[in-house]
C-alpha cells in the first residue's frame, strides 16, 4: 500500500542534499506547487515521477511507496486479509514476474509503451508479494489501452475475418489420390512427426554454444542421426552445463515418450473426433481443461489454461495477463488440421486458427495457419518453395512472419547459401534471449529454411532443424510432418522409425499409450475426401 508519509520521505531526501523545492521541480519537469502538495500530503506524485524520485536520490522505489513496517500478511488497508506464499507460485504463470517480456512483446506489436521501460524495469526488480501485483496490474491497463507507434509498419489482426481480408490466397492444384496414396502421407505426417520431435528432445533448451560442440564430441557434426545415451560419457556429461541426463533418448526408450508437441496432436484428433469438422474455440478450451493437468500446459498455453479456469473465455483467454501471446505454441500445436484437409490450405488455417485463438493472438496465431496449410498443402504440391507459399498465403501480407519467410525465401532463390541464411536467423534472434528463443518468428524461419536447404531429405532435413538450436524439438516435429506429408511413409528410413516400436505415449487422461497406427486410422476418417 502507498505509503502515508511518502511527502515526509521526499523532504529528508530532497533536505539531506540541500536542494529546494524549485531546484526539484526543475529536475522533474513539474511545478514547485506540484512538490510542495506532495510533501505536505495534499496529492501524491504518479509513479513516473516516483521512478524519478528515486533514481535522483539513489534510492528504492519501495522504500518511497511502501511503510517498512508493514507487514502483507497481517493487515491491508486496515484489515485481515489472506495472502498466498508467492514464492510457492510459478514465476513462469505469475504476469509480475514476466513484465521485461511483456514490455518487449508490446514493443514488437507496435505498442507505444516506450515512455514506460524504466517503470517495467523497476517495478520488475520489485520483490515479490502484493504490492508488486498491484502494480503489474496498472502496467497490464497501460498495455491494453496505449495507442499504437505511429510510425509502426505492420497490419497485424488476429480475428479470421480481418485475416482473411488481409491475405492473398493460393490456388492449389488439384489432388485427387487413391486410399492407399493418400494413407502413405498421412502415415508419413504422423512418423514424420514424432521421430523429428525424438531427435530434438533431448536437447530441447539446450544452446548452440554447446549443442554443436556436444554434437562434435560424439561425432554426430555436421548432425545426421539420433543423439544416443549410449555415447554419453561421464566426461561428457560433466563437460557441459546443459544438464543431458535422465533425458529420454532412442536407446533408453521403448516407444515414444511423452511430449507437448505430440500430446497436441493427438488432442486435435480428439477435438475433431468428438465435435467435428465445426468445431469452435470454446471446444478446444474445454478438451484443454478436461484432457490434461495445468503441467501439461506452458508458456502461453498455461496463460490461457489459467485464463480459462477464471472464466476467461476465447480469445480473451489469449489476452489476459498473457505476455506469451505470440510465442511458438500455437505453431506446434497446428499440425493436425493439415493432416485431415489434404490440398485444402485454406480449410486447414481456419481449423488452425479457431484452436491457436485460444491462447495467441497476431503472428502466434499466423504460425499455426501457415504451418497448417503447408501440411495441407504438402499433400498436393510437389514444389517445397510452392508448400511454404501455400502457407504464407494464410496469413496477412503486411505481417512480421509474412514478410520476413518471404525474405527468407527471396534470399534462398537469390542464391545464400545455408550457413548465411542460419546466421542471418541467429543475428535477428538471440537464441539466448528466452523471449527470441520461443517466439513464433525465430522458428517458423528456422522450419522454412530447413525445409529449403534439407532439399526433400527427411532426415537432413529434420537435422538440420534441430542443429539450428532454438526450439529443437518443435522445430523437428514441425519439418518431420511437411516432409513425411509430402513424400509419404516411404521417403522415411526405418532408422528414424525403429525406436518408437509403433506406440506413443500421451500425458492425456485416459489416452496413455496409443498405436501410432490407430492414430492414422483415426485421421483417414476425419478427412472429406471420395475415393
């Protein structure tokens, strides 16, 4: 709570160094009446100034807001009052603790938030506890109502109306196939899938400092196969910070462990199987809230899952307190609808589009329809550069994504080279920076660019996603399912195949352990093709 005598506090202050009341005015940019109601308790100064205040006489914003006495626990505003033990919370689902990546993320919106860094800034180092919630709260209403940068050079809608409106469409060819064609694909997206995702698991959060190095030590450099337990020696293990074991590996498993990247897709079945072909944000919401724990969920998806439990219904659920809302999981979570609309992109980004509104807004939704209408479009398309722009086709051309895969892509036919296009990816993003490290952006550039260079290999194709580091095990799984849906379950060497033994295992209640090929049943009678 505001301190009571925060006007006594600036006068000790302002006395101890021998400044007047005119001398602080100037300093601050306000008015010598403005300090001297502050100091005789007529009106308090807003907390830009109070962030002034304190950087001018080097001390903490709490000591000027808050009594030191006070103690949360036992009395607010006069009264008992219960309070959790925020320590026990998550710092990962609590919007205080995540206010340096909410002021960038409105920055990369167009948000003109600017004005306010140092007040993020300081009131991020705040510790935790109510006070620092009630703030947060102030700075989440700055957020949702600043007006966007004049300046700023993207159109970037999130309902699918405004999308569609701002997109261009793509014609795909027409695809006809027989059952058995048709099945090989499908076959293939699921394989392509989850052994892409096998391949980055284990080094999921590692960076490429010592990714590539870990890859040269076991011979694996350039990477062109599974990282294997087996080859982890002691010496090797305790070489690196990057803590590799107890980590689930092809030697050490029995089919495929579980992961959030194939529990989603196997609940997009779920959703398809049990609403249909119709169904809308609020199904998925629920199948989130009846299908899995809230540990299951991350990111921008326990945000939501959160959201949704407070009665935050889509797509509010994707706005609220949610500072994750254009990160990566949206994008890994699309692939489903691609597998059941074969050469139909556009059907396959609306599916997309109504399961990513539930927890993302703008390009975190724009990576689920373009992923969802590669996949769909894979089916039909024999032209790698014609699948991503299918997919592109999605989404509004005057986006950030848009723009810059069709950079990517312009550099790739103008001749770069893989090495250039990779570093060109690492200088934009920093792999270090947990907020590049998991954005949309950085991996759907990373996707599209080993779909290019891979040049319709499966398996260096889906090496070459996980060496670029980032988010190596969605950036597998994504790349595996184009590729397997394109070239079908043949163009997939037994090696890749040979751990899973057929099965996957889900954290999904009352799923559990699965045949991969009852999952690929399941998805034949999902899509609307006549043979």
């Amino acid at each position: 709570m505001f301190t009571v005598d925060i006007g006594s506090k600036l006068y000790a202050l302002r006395s101890k160094v021998k400044m007047s009341q005119e001398e602080l005015a100037e300093k601050l940019n306000v008015s010598r009446q403005a300090v001297q109601k502050w100091e005789r308790g007529i009106s308090n100064p807003d907390l830009e100034n109070i962030i002034k205040i304190a950087k001018l006489f080097s001390v903490s914003v709490d000591s000027l807001l808050f009594d030191s006495s006070f103690r949360e626990t036992e009395e607010l505003y006069g009264e008992k009052v219960l309070l959790p033990r925020f320590e026990a919370i998550n710092a990962s689902e609590s919007y205080e603790e995540l206010l340096l990546i909410e002021y960038k993320q409105s920055m990369e919106e167009g948000i003109d938030v600017e004005k306010y860094k140092d007040l993020f800034e300081v009131v991020h180092g705040m510790p935790r506890g109510m006070h620092k919630v009630k703030i947060a709260d102030v700075l989440f209403d700055i957020v949702r109502h600043a007006p966007k940068r004049g300046e700023y050079a993207y159109d970037e809608p999130s309902s699918l109306h405004e999308i569609r409106q701002k997109s261009k469409g793509y014609a795909v060819k027409s695809f006809s196939p027989d059952e058995n064609a048709l099945k090989s694909k499908i076959a293939g997206a699921w394989y392509g899938r989850i052994c892409g995702c096998l391949l980055g698991k284990p080094v999921e959060g590692i960076r490429t400092d010592e990714l590539h190095p870990l890859l040269k030590d076991t011979g694996n450099y350039p990477m062109k196969r599974y990282i294997l337990r087996s080859e982890l020696t002691d010496e090797i293990l305790d070489k690196y910070k990057f803590r590799l074991r107890d980590r689930a590996y092809p030697d050490t498993i029995s089919c495929a462990p579980v992961d959030d990247d194939t529990n989603y897709t196997v609940l997009g079945q779920m959703i398809i199987d049990k609403c249909g072909r119709d169904f809308k944000p609020s199904d998925v919401a629920k199948a989130w809230l009846e299908s899995q724990p809230k540990n299951a969920y991350f990111t921008a998806e326990r945000m939501a899952y959160l959201n949704l439990t407070n009665g935050y219904e889509p797509p509010h659920s994707a706005l609220y307190k949610n500072p994750y809302r254009e990160w990566i999981g949206a994008q890994i979570r699309a692939d489903y609808y691609g597998y059941i609309n074969p050469g139909h992109p556009a059907m396959a980004a609306e599916m997309a589009w109504k399961d990513a509104s539930v927890s993302h807004i703008k390009n975190g939704i724009y990576g689920a329809m373009f992923v969802a209408a590669m996949i769909a479009a894979a089916a039909a398309e024999e032209d790698m550069k014609e699948i991503i722009r299918a997919g592109l086709s999605q989404i509004p051309v005057n986006s950030r994504l848009h723009k810059e895969t069709e950079a990517l892509l312009c550099d790739y036919e103008n001749g770069m080279t893989q090495e250039e296009c990779f570093s060109k990816i690492r200088r934009k993003y920093d792999e270090f920076d947990k907020h590049d490290w998991r954005h949309t952006l950085s991996n759907a550039l990373i996707v599209t660019a080993s779909l290019l260079y891979g040049k319709d290999d499966y398996g260096k194709s889906i090496c070459m996603a996980v060496q670029a580091g980032f988010d190596t095990d969605c950036n597998g799984a994504t790349v595996g399912s184009v590729l397997g849906m394109k070239n079908g379950i043949d163009s997939i060497d037994a090696y890749w195949m040979r751990p899973l033994n057929g099965e996957l295992t889900t954290s999904i209640f009352g799923v559990g352990k699965v045949k991969i090929a009852e999952l690929i049943e399941k998805t034949m009678t999902h899509i609307k093709v006549e043979f």
